[in-house]
C-alpha cells in the first residue's frame, strides 16, 4: 500500500513538473477562442456574414462567366 502511495506521488510530481502539456492545452484554447471570433464576426449560415458574401461571389462569378461565353 506504501509503494502505491509512493509511485503515485512521484506521478503526480513528474506530471505537475511537466509544462508541454501545458502549452499544447494553450495552443488549444487559443485557437477555439480564435474559432469562436470568426464565427461571431462572419456568422455561420448561408444567409448572413460570411456564407452570404461567398454565395454572392459565387453566383456574380457564374453569371460573368456566363455572359462572357455567350458573347
């Protein structure tokens, strides 16, 4: 019972001494937080933000394409 006492102290030791884990746990919560701005900024459906400028685009890009083959 001592010995696991004591093996998982020292786990818990090396681990609370281990930062690369940490850093990997920031990396991660940096870019869902980055995520979560685009999305608040751009919207995520298709008829607002974002979605709505590409579809936009989209269909002005098809129609020109369109007019300039037919001419």
């Amino acid at each position: 019972m001592l010995r696991s006492y004591i093996l998982m102290t020292e786990a818990l030791k090396r681990l609370r001494a281990d930062q690369d884990g940490v850093v990997s746990f920031e990396y991660v919560i940096v870019a869902a937080c980055i995520v979560a701005a685009v999305a608040a900024a751009f919207g995520t459906s298709a008829t607002s933000g974002i979605g709505l400028a590409l579809s936009t685009a989209i269909t002005t890009i098809s129609t020109a394409v369109t007019t300039a083959v037919s001419a």
